[in-house]
C-alpha cells in the first residue's frame, strides 16, 4: 500500500473553548511546494506549529511516510522550521549561524564543514561566510536562515511567513529564490503565508484556510480560476461581485439585464451573486455581457490601470484592468461613462 508522504488527518486543535483547528484533514506530497494561505486567526501557523511539535494535537494524527510523528518531540522529528524573524545568532558569523544545528547533532568536523561549504555555494554568499547578521542585508539573512534550516537535509521544511520581512521588490526576488532552492534540493517546503500573490507565485498547490478549517485546495490556477466559495473568490485577487437573482432561464441584475454563464453548476437559492474578474472586463467591444456606468476613480499601477466604475447593478465600483497599451490608445477620464463587457465562461456564481 502506498501511503501519502505527509498526511494530516482529522486534526483539531483547542484552545480552551476555542477551536483554532477543526479536523482537518490533508495529504501532501513529496517534493511539493505547499502554501497554506489565509487571513490571521485563520489556524494556518497553529496547523505548522503542530506539524513542527510545538503544539500538541488536541485530536487526529499527522504521518510521515505512514508512520505517525504527532508523538515526538521537535528535535526527533525529520522536519525543520524556518522562523518569520529567521532567530539568527548576532554573534555568531554566517557560517557559524549555518553549522549550529550540526554541531547540535554532533555531526564530524569534516562533514559539517562540508555540507557548510556545499550549502553557502548554493546560497551564493560563500564570500560572506564570516559576517555577522547586523552587516547582512534583509533577503542575505533570509538566505542564511534557509540555509541553516536546508543544511540538515529535513524531509520536510516548515517555513512560516518567511517572506514577511522583506520589502516589495526583495520579496519578488525572494519568491523565484525560494522556488529555485526547493527544486534543487528536491525537499518537501510547507509556507504559511497570508499573501495571495505569493502562494500563487510560489506554490504547486495552495490551501485557503478559514476558523480553522479547509476551504478549497489546489493549484494557483485551479485557485484563482475555479474558486469554490465566494470567500475564496474574493481573497484570492481581486473580484468583482453582482447581485443577480435566479429566473427561469439563468440569471438577472437588479435591472432586469440577464447574465450569461457557461452553464457550470450554480449553487441553490433564489438570491445569488455574479463574479467576474477585474482583467476579464473589455473595455468597449462586444460579449455575452454588458454594464455601463461612471469613471469614478483611476488607478495606475504602471504595467496596468484599473478603472473604477459605479453603476446601479452593484453598491460597490465595478473594477476593470485595463493594459497600459490599452489605456494609451482609449485613455480613460474620471466622470465620463465607460462601458465594459466579458464572456460568459468568466461569470462566476456564488451564494449571497
């Protein structure tokens, strides 16, 4: 029989009255890159937090390979988890820093200096192997705190928010450094992470978490495309909703206007609402659907502009993403009335 590498079964976890986890269960495969993405509160860092053993379950089990860890201690378990603040010794150089958790394990001189060298060749900051951390930059200490954790040759490497403390451009980098590395080492990498952009950046698969409980797994595509659940469809990116009633033939707004889907499956119930992504939305032209309304803001985003629109389908503005070649040849101008349409397949249908 074969058995999932890393399998979380109906684990729950309580704090007092508060159900932080609420049996969840979820199979991980070897060599993935797995995002758990949600907002705080959420459970993602107390699901990580039991998977390291720093938090016991309160129910369930979680397996290694098919052999249950839940009952061992941190340091017996074939894991290793990367730290948001990385908790690199200030005292101690980079390769110090790096060799720590050898020297814990006892390992030989020889092989510790070894997979040391291997590992700042990998990390490229071998020419930075006797600085401290106070004269490293943000994404170099992020490095060492990866490699720190990558040199004991974890199966699985816990990371949690590890981008979290760099700036913009240094956490894009960062996210195809990230992949770059788990590709090479071909470990198993599990990130909890709050940013939308980059699980999807960076994961094969995601899980959207919310009270403590799963709400939709799969890939950035599946995820962003096919969402499951108006929360899902609205944390993930940005989406635009409309509230539509349910006729005989399909789906209307408040106007009367219908609207086109494609026919998938729609859930129950006479008031729903419509979504459609915001870079779905053309400008002018023709398609299955339409909405006219007023340019009420604009904003520049540099490779984009998204174009604010208020209409009387929905109490929110209406957002379309228009390229910027677009935006060059039909500037838009606050105040004036735009019209927008999409496809039928790009309409989305959610409980209200």
């Amino acid at each position: 029989m074969t058995h999932p590498f890393l399998s979380i079964r109906n684990v729950s976890k309580a704090f007092g009255s508060v159900r932080a986890v609420a049996d969840l269960s979820l199979d991980i495969a070897e060599n993935e890159f797995f995002a758990l993405l949600g907002a705080s509160g959420s459970g993602k860092t107390t699901l990580l937090r039991m998977l390291a053993g720093f938090e016991d379950l309160t129910d369930g089990d979680i397996l290694l390979e098919g052999t249950s860890i839940a009952g061992l201690t941190p340091n017996r378990r074939p894991l290793n988890l990367m730290f948001q603040s990385y908790a690199l010794f200030p005292h101690m150089t980079v390769t110090q820093n790096i060799a720590y958790g050898l020297e814990m394990d006892r390992l030989p001189k020889a092989e510790t200096a070894s997979r040391v060298s291997e590992i700042l060749d990998v990390i490229q900051l071998g020419h930075l192997a006797k600085r401290k951390p106070d004269q490293l930059s943000g994404g170099q200490r992020q490095r060492v705190a990866l490699a720190r954790a990558l040199v004991k040759r974890p199966k699985v490497l816990l990371l949690d928010e590890p981008l979290g403390a760099l700036d913009k451009k240094l956490r894009s980098e960062m996210q195809l450094e990230l992949k770059r590395l788990q590709h090479e080492f071909g470990i198993t990498f599990v990130v909890v992470t709050h940013d939308q952009e980059e699980a999807l950046v960076m994961a094969d698969r995601i899980a959207i978490m919310k009270d403590g409980a799963l709400l939709q797994v799969g890939t950035p595509h599946e995820i962003y495309e096919s969402p499951g659940t108006r929360f899902a469809a609205d944390f993930i990116g940005v989406m635009n909703f409309l509230p539509v009633s349910r006729r005989a033939n399909g789906f209307a707004t408040r106007d009367g206007t219908p609207v086109k889907t494609d026919g998938r499956a729609a859930p129950t119930g006479t008031q729903v609402v419509a979504a459609i992504r915001p870079e779905r939305l053309r400008v002018g032209g023709t398609g299955d659907n339409s909405l006219t309304g007023e340019i009420t803001a604009l904003a520049y985003h540099g490779l984009d502009l998204l174009v604010h629109i208020s209409t009387a389908l929905a109490d929110a503005p209406v957002i379309a993403r228009m390229t910027a070649d677009e935006a060059d040849g039909n500037a838009p101008v606050v105040g004036r009335q735009i019209t927008v349409s999409w496809s039928a397949k790009d309409t989305h249908i959610f409980p209200e």
